[in-house]
C-alpha cells in the first residue's frame, strides 16, 4: 500500500500504540494477531510484515507468518490488516494477548460476509463504549480518511448534517413512513456499494431538526451531505414541497432521494468522500451550511 508522507505520518500519530489482525483476502480468516506502534508506521510504511517489531514476535512466529504471506503474494494479493484497538498505552500487549487466546479457542470459518461489526447480532451484548472511537477498523478505511481531499470551493449549497454513532430508535418520519433509527452504522464504512444503506443514511439525515427551512430556501440549498467522522459519506436531494414539522417538538423534516452517481455525487463523495472543515469547540448542532470555505456557518436553529 503505496501512502503518501504526509498522510502516513498522520495515519502514525493517529494509531499509537495499536493492536492489528491479518486476513487471508482469499478465506477472510485471520491468521496473525500483533502489536507496534507508530514508529514501526513510520519507519516501514503500511507493510503487513513489518507491523510488528521482530523483537516482539518469536523467530517461529515471524517465519509462520512471512511464509502466510509469501503464499498470498503469489496470488497476485494482499494481506487484509484490520486495527483492533488503538491509541493505548502499555495494555496493548494484553490487548494483543486476549484476541490471540480469544482467536485460537473458536473454529473460524471462511465467508465473504467478513468485515468489521458484520456480525455484532451474534451477541448478545453490542454495546462497545469502551472502545471510544478506537474500535476495529480496517487499515484501508483508516488510509481512506486521511488520505480524503477537502471539499471543494466550487457547487451548490449543501446542507451537512454530522452523524454519531446509531441509536435503534423506531419512530416516525416525513411522509407517513417509519424510520429505525438513526445515525451511522460502522459497517457502511466498509460496504462496497452506497445503494446498500442509502436508505437507512436517508432517514438519519432527513428528520428531525431545528433548522430554519426559510434560511434554507433564501440559500438555494437543494441537497444534504451525510458526514461521519469528518468525512462526507452520503449524498441526497431534498424533494421539494416535503417539509413537514413535528407537532410536539416542533423540529422539521423532508423526504429524501439518494444520489449515487454524477458530477454532483463525484464532487461531494467521490470514491473515498471529502473531508470537511473541522467543527468548532463547543458545538450542538450537528448542522452546518456549506456555502463554500469563505462562508461556511453552524446552521443556527430557528427560534422556537
């Protein structure tokens, strides 16, 4: 994986200490659990056999995994690397030491299915506040991020609405419909197509807000951004003549249609998404105007 300087430094200072998994990309199975730092990131790149100071691994446990490697090489592939955990102090080793015993006492099997959270239903317990923001991940996604162009001077007005972490929560929304919950799913990072949950992103970012819809149409803001971890990830139009506002809360809301692909679409999400300028210490609102760099604005609730 070939990383510019300057985002590798960034990606370095954001791992820390971290612990990793490596996949066959053929069976997704892991088959090496280990540990470095950011020092190892900068000094060897993103190799997936260069991760782990030799130092920190015993000359048969560095063999067995140069040999899984060179076996996937010759396949023309690469190893898949996965961050477990990151930004830890000394309890990476013992983080690195309960995913070995957790990985070696369970048969795994192979499956396309396999990426990070896909399978959280299994168990019981989903909750993972513990994990505060330095949950597992692939190293790709983590790659994508910093790598992401700022967004453009250039367009229409947008509407960006940040999203958290999702809420199971089954409540209403604009035009009679019933919305699950809201927020965003750490899967979608992953998925391989938008289409897939473009309309579970749409109902996180079409209700309910305390927006002023007059400050909206005097801007001729036609589209909302869905913006997770400062990265743009969806991208819809708001169809005209939807607005509703909630009785009791007296928040708004709209119907929504994904756009998935065009001029639009390539200069607001891309392949990886634009990065967004950094929010202001102290924010509430996760709504912000884009009107472009020089006029970029917290969208300030109407008063109610």
């Amino acid at each position: 994986m070939k990383v510019e300087k300057k985002v590798l430094e960034q990606v370095a200072d954001y791992l820390g200490n971290y612990v990793y998994l490596l996949l066959d990309p053929q069976t997704r199975i892991p088959f090496y659990v280990g540990k470095g730092s950011k020092t190892r990131v900068l000094a060897h790149g993103l190799e997936a056999q260069a991760l782990t100071a030799s130092g920190d691994e015993s000359n048969g446990e560095r063999s067995r995994k140069l040999d899984a490697i060179a076996r996937i090489h010759k396949n023309n592939l690469e190893p898949e690397i996965w961050i477990l955990r990151h930004s830890m102090g000394p309890e990476y080793t013992q983080v690195e030491a309960s995913a070995i015993d957790l990985l070696s006492s369970f048969l795994l099997q192979p499956g396309d299915a396999a990426r990070p959270l896909a399978h959280l239903d299994q168990l019981t317990n989903g909750r993972r506040e513990a994990s505060n923001g330095h949950g597992i991940e692939t190293l790709d996604n983590i790659v994508a991020e910093f790598a992401a162009p700022d967004l453009g001077v250039d367009g229409p007005p947008l509407l960006l609405v940040t999203l958290r972490p999702w809420v199971e929560a089954e409540e209403q929304a604009p035009g009679g419909s019933v919305r699950s919950g809201y927020g965003f799913k750490s899967e979608w990072l992953n998925a391989k197509g938008r289409s897939e949950f473009a309309a579970e992103l749409g109902d996180s970012v079409r209700c309910w807000w305390k927006l002023d819809q007059c400050r909206m149409d005097a801007e001729g803001i036609g589209h909302v951004v869905a913006v997770h971890r400062g990265v743009t990830r969806g991208l819809f139009r708001i169809l005209p003549g939807t607005w509703e506002q909630d009785a009791n809360s007296r928040r708004r809301g709209f119907q929504v249609s994904p756009v998935l692909d065009g001029p639009l679409f390539d200069q607001v999400i891309g392949n990886y998404g634009f990065r967004t300028p950094a929010r202001k210490r102290g924010a509430v609102t996760p709504l912000t105007y884009w009107l472009g760099p020089q006029r970029l604005t917290q969208a300030a609730p109407e008063n109610l």
